[in-house]
C-alpha cells in the first residue's frame, strides 16, 4: 500500500537521513572499533587487508612480498588504491572507502524499498539502515564487507528497476559480479541473482509482462558480460594466486564438513551479536519474509530477491562457516527491507495465510519452527552471552513450543498478525524508536572511545625509517600512519616458508597482552615460529592497544638480534 508521502517530502527526509547516516560513519574517523562489547571488528585485519592498495601507492608496486590479498578482493584493493593514491595513505583514507559505500547502499536500500512498498517504507528503511549500529562500525572499518554488502544492494536496486525499465537488469548483473570480486561471500548471492532471472524467464505467459522476461535476460546478460570481463582481464591471468586464495586459503584450509560441525553451524547460526542488537528488525523482518513466502507467485522480482538473499545465504553460512560475526553483516540490509516492507503495509503476514487450511501448513513446519528458533535464540543469548549450550536448548525448546501453539490454534496467530490496521504515524514512530535505541549504543561507545591502535600506528612511524622490514600480521595492522614494510606470516601463506630465516627482517611486532602471538590463530599462533628461530630476541619497545574487552592490551617491537641503536629505546606510544 502506497503511503501519502508526497516527492518532496520523501526527498527531503531521506536527505536529513542521509545526513544523519554520514555523521554517523564520518565522526571521529580515527578512533579504535568497539571493544567492550565488541561487534566482531579485528581492527587489525584493516591493514593486512588494504595491503596491495597501500604497496601500489606508497612504493610503486602491487606486489612487494607473498602476502597478496588482491587475488581475493581485487574491487575493495582498486577502491583503496583510490583513495590512498587521492588523499595519501592512512587510517581515515583507508575507511573513507566503507563509509562512503555504507552510505550509498543507505540511500539505494531507501529507494528500492519505496519502489517496492510506498515512499514511507522507504523512509522507514533509511532510517534502520543508516543508524543500524553494527552496519555503522561495520561501515566505519577498512575491511571488505562493507563495500561488499553495498554492491549487493546496488545490484539489488538495479534487479528492482529492472521489472519498469529492463535495462537496468545488465547494471544489476555487474553490481552482483562486483560484489563477489570484492569478497568472495558473495557467491550465494551472484546465484540468487541469476536464479530469479531464471524464474522469471519459466514463468507461464500471462504470470509476468514482457518487460519482465526481457528484465530477465539484461540481467542474465550483465552476469555474463561482467563474469567474463573478469575472468579475462583477472582471473586467467593470475590463475594459481587465484585459486590458491580463494580455494586453498578461503575454503580447503579453514572448514569443516563433518555431521557435527554442519550441525554446529546451522544451531549456532542465530547467536551472533548482529541479531541481538537489532533484534526488533530481526523478528519483523523473519516474520514478513515467511509472510512473503505465502504469496511466492505474485511477488516482484525485489521481494523474492530479498528472501533468496536470506535464504541462500543463511544456506552457505550454514554449509561454510557460520562462527565469524563479520559474515553476518551481510543479512542487514534484506531484514532492514522486510521490516520496512512490513511497516510500509502496515501488515507483517499477508491477510491470505488465515485462509491457507492447517494441512498445508504443516507443510511448512520445519520453516517455521527454525525460523522460531532463529528469532528465539537470538534474543535468549542476553541471559546467556558466554555460553552456547543454554542458548541452543532453551531456543530450540522455546521454537517447538511455539510452533506447536500456532498450529493447535491455526489460523488464530496468522490472522492477528495479518490484520495490522495500525497507522502510518505508528510505523514511523516504531521506525524511529528502534532508530533512537543504535544512535544510544553509538553515543555510548563515541563517549568511551579510544586511539590507541592509531597512535601506536603513527608512534611506530616516528621510530622506525621509512621502509624498515617488520614482521607479523600486527605489522600490517600498525602500517596505516608509517611507511614501514610489513612481512605478514599466516600458517601455510603469506611469506610462511622462510620466516625462520629472513634475517633482512630485523623487527617483530605481535601482541604481549592479553598473550603473546594473540592476534595470530588462537591454538596455532605462527609468529612463534619467526620469535623461536631467535632467541636472543628482545623487546625494545611497548605500545598500547585496543582490542579485547578490556580495552588495555599490548604489542611488542621485537629486535630479533637483540641489538642496541637509537630505534631501541623502550617506551609506549602516547594516546
């Protein structure tokens, strides 16, 4: 149902929305992510990540050592380059990339929603999405996800303006190939771009317009087109650094495929922090998606890309790895949507469903009782944020009791949900209500916040020269506001062969608190391995960090020589 929200009012408040969005990521660019509590943000994955981009601009190269991550995000490394190569290399520059593509896939969310389902859902959208405070902090860190997540809205805008002008189906390909070619997580998603367009092609004659089949193929034609400009210009190219990471890094190495760990991860699945947080939206959002799910047939392209983006991507998590908060961030926006959706309407499940007979619904009943568990667990994790097997009991008991009461009593439950009748005044101010509650959590964390890794940054830079060989992934972390060249060690990757002997590296930089090697794999820390082959290594110098919940961790500058000169002064950096 369309809202009576005239154009100017609807340009005018996204606009206001857009400006409060943009505070939101630009204030206080330097400051440290969140540590207590955290939202899933290793800060010092920023620099590792940014680590070609930065090569390329301060020294000329793409490729300086075997630490290569363009093979895996050659979009993020070319939007970084940018960035670096405009306005220099740094810790703002580095996140002025994910803040300005938070905030165009705020504003390309609010206008694919008000296509969709009137302009006050699209103002509603807006308003979640630009203050969501995770995908804000998200937004605000040098790492992939964020320009990820909006080049899946881009592609997902396109795929809606597709169905009035088919053309648009060729950009949305591209976004979707773009998204992938930023991080690889994509994947599901370039799949869910292309299985809608393959649905709207079987559609039966007089089920969808032509505009909609022609849609259909632009879209099919841009996957295509840009899959294999990419292929061509990148991927053959580079084949074994392609392959080796994003195959043998990515996937071989990390999960596993056992029964019990599928199972792990498809319980584990709603105890992340993203579902908490915005666990109003998370409910909403489940809710309207299997209301959505009734009426499959006559939805728009939007609406069902929207449920295979959940579904499909829940789906690889499920299957890949389920455990890292970071590959969360990407079911935001579509539970933003469906929420929006939903208020827009002003009805959660579409008034049909009390009319579906208890029969078939029992068809659904798996769906249904996960989809309880998902939106259950998520919240039951509160009285239980350091343990699992509380929240994966009392979810799963709690999701079969109330699956159990809405069939006992179908259509009772569905029929309440379907009637809405609330007014639009009502799902604005519910709107903002949620909106207020994450500008409260980024008030209280701006209130506390810290520049610790960004003054150890810039200290390391005043006592290091330019160019000094340092060893370790917190080398990469700490190179934003220095020159120094980072030698980053993974097990099995990145510069791993030689550590023990690279004797030209003279330095080590690894955390001391709250252990020491704690930034490399928790049971496996591989930068023992480079600290063990010397040992008379010493600690000549001692910088504040922040990470874990404490927020008062330490990293080390390690002479592997133990040698004395006017770098080795011991000291801490200044906050």
């Amino acid at each position: 149902m369309t809202q009576p929200v005239s154009r100017r009012v609807f340009v005018a408040s996204l606009l206001v929305l857009l400006a409060a969005g943009g505070l939101l990521r630009g204030l206080f660019p330097a400051a440290d992510p969140p540590w207590n509590p955290t939202v899933g943000i290793v800060w010092h994955d920023e620099g590792a990540w940014v680590h070609n981009a930065r090569n390329r601009a301060l020294f000329g190269a793409w490729s300086l050592d075997k630490w290569n991550p363009v093979y895996i995000t050659p979009v993020f490394t070319a939007l970084e380059y940018a960035s670096f190569r405009t306005l220099g290399v740094g810790v703002r520059q580095a996140r002025l990339v994910p803040e300005i593509c938070g905030l165009l896939s705020v504003w390309l969310l609010a206008l694919g929603v008000a296509r969709i389902a009137g302009r006050q859902a699209g103002l509603i959208a807006a308003a979640l999405l630009a203050t969501n405070y995770i995908y804000v902090m998200w937004n605000r860190a040098a790492l992939m996800e964020g320009p990820m997540v909006a080049a899946m809205v881009a592609a997902w805008y396109c795929h809606t303006r597709a169905q009035d002008r088919p053309r648009w189906g060729l950009a949305g390909g591209a976004f979707a190939i773009a998204a992938f070619f930023t991080k690889a997580s994509a994947a599901f998603f370039v799949a869910a771009v292309g299985v809608d367009a393959f649905l709207q092609l079987l559609r039966r004659a007089g089920d969808g317009t032509t505009a909609e089949k022609r849609a259909a193929w632009w879209t099919l034609a841009g996957l295509a087109a840009a899959g294999a400009i990419a292929l061509a210009v990148f991927v053959l190219p580079h084949w074994i650094d392609y392959r080796f990471y994003n195959w043998q890094m990515s996937v071989t190495r990390k999960p596993s495929y056992t029964i019990k760990a599928l199972v792990d991860r498809i319980t584990w699945f709603p105890l992340q922090d993203v579902f908490t947080y915005m666990w109003v939206v998370t409910a909403l959002g489940t809710a309207a998606g299997l209301g959505l799910l009734t009426r499959w047939r006559e939805l728009s392209s939007g609406e069902r890309l929207l449920l295979l983006w959940m579904g499909l991507g829940a789906l690889e998590l499920m299957v890949h790895d389920a455990g890292n908060e970071r590959r969360f961030v990407l079911f935001i926006p579509p539970l933003v949507a469906l929420t929006a959706i939903s208020l827009g309407r002003r009805e959660i499940l579409a008034p049909t469903i009390e009319r579906l007979p208890r029969g078939r619904a029992l068809l659904a009943a798996p769906l249904i009782a996960y989809a309880a568990y998902f939106v259950i667990a998520s919240a039951v994790r509160i009285a239980f944020l350091r343990e699992i097997s509380p929240n994966v009991r009392i979810g799963a008991l709690l999701a079969l009791v109330s699956t159990t009461v809405l069939y006992v009593t179908w259509p009772r439950i569905p029929r309440l949900l379907a009637r809405g009748g609330w007014s639009p005044a009502a799902s604005m101010g519910l709107a903002l209500l949620i909106a207020a509650g994450h500008a409260l959590q980024y008030a209280q964390w701006a209130r506390g916040r810290s520049y610790k890794n960004y003054a150890a940054s810039a200290e390391l830079g005043r006592r290091l020269p330019a160019e000094t060989l340092v060893h370790g992934k917190l080398a990469n972390g700490l190179s934003l506001e220095n020159r120094i060249r980072p030698v980053f060690v993974g097990r099995g990757f990145g510069n791993y062969d030689d550590r023990k002997t690279r004797d030209d590296v003279r330095y080590i930089l690894t955390y001391i608190a709250p252990s020491l090697g704690y930034e490399s794999q928790v049971h496996d820390p591989v930068i023992l391995d480079v600290i063990n082959a010397y040992p008379d290594h010493r600690i000549i110098m001692t910088f504040d960090v922040a990470e874990t919940a404490t927020g008062h961790d330490r990293a080390a500058l390690i002479d592997k020589f133990g040698g004395r000169d006017e770098t080795t002064s011991s000291g801490r950096a200044k906050d």
